[in-house]
C-alpha cells in the first residue's frame, strides 16, 4: 500500500468512527427523514461540504449510503474511488465530468432526480453554481484518492 492509499484508509477511519449513522445500529428496517440526519465536515473533500451518513460502514465491506451537501460555486478536483459509486442527486445540480483535470467546459449538468454510476478507479471531477445535495451509495471499502495529490486537503 503506498503512501496516499494509506492516508486515504487513514482518513477514512477516522471519519467513519465518528460519522453518526442514522441506520448503522439499526438491523431492521430504516426510515430516515431530512430533519434527522446529522451533517458533518468531511476532511478528505475540500472544506465547505457536509456529510450525512445514513447506514454502514464507509471502512467495511458492506453497503453504505450517506449524503453530501454541496455549496454554491464548490468544486472537488480530479479524483478516483477504489469501489463503484453511485450518485443520485436529491437537489439542485452538480456538473460531473471525467478526466484527470477539472475542466468546467467538459462537464454535464445533473438536476435533481439525475443518476451517474462510476466505476472503480474513474478518474471524475465535480463543481457547483448552486447549493445541491447528493445520495451516494455502493459496496466498501470506500476511499477518495487525487489525481493529483497535491489537490488533497488532508494534505494542506
């Protein structure tokens, strides 16, 4: 393991320890509302997102869904996922492109009720104009890792 995807599983410990999970303690059935989920920094996206974890594990293998909301005029640089991500945009729109540089021209707008799947190791890039929340869910372990690491915050 080298030295960024050692930091990712670092950092993705930590948040998932202390992420609370509307769903994590729970082995029946689950039914979550907007006002109960709890939203939290996320240290390994660049600041201003909130997270809110709705069940699992981010650091095990099993199913996870949580959601991030994203502000105004936010963007997350080029990036990768070790697993594959599904992301469904609840509200506003998120511009989503794929390649190794965040280019704003090369991007497709997804509004609310949108769906983007990417698989494993997909280099892809996100920004905003607007405040969006999206739903992620997939199978763990989950991580984020830079193309270029000098874009990771956790590094800053």
């Amino acid at each position: 393991m080298n030295r960024t995807s050692a930091a990712v599983v670092a950092s993705l410990v930590v948040l998932v320890s202390f992420a609370p999970s509307v769903g994590a303690q729970v082995k029946t059935h689950v039914m979550v509302t907007p006002a109960e989920l709890k939203w939290i920094d996320v240290p390994s996206l660049p600041a201003g997102i909130k997270l809110a974890a709705i069940e699992g594990k981010l650091n095990a293998i099993e199913p996870f869904t949580f959601r991030l909301k994203l502000p105004a005029n936010y963007q997350v640089p080029a990036h990768w996922h070790p697993t594959i991500e599904h992301v469904t945009v609840i509200s506003g729109t998120i511009n989503m492109g794929m390649g190794d540089v965040l280019d704003k021209s090369r991007t497709t707008p997804l509004t609310a009720g949108s769906v983007a799947i990417m698989q494993p190791k997909t280099n892809h890039y996100v920004w905003t104009s607007e405040e969006a929340i999206v739903q992620i869910h997939g199978i763990g372990p989950w991580g984020i890792t830079y193309v270029n690491p000098a874009d990771d915050p956790r590094k800053k």
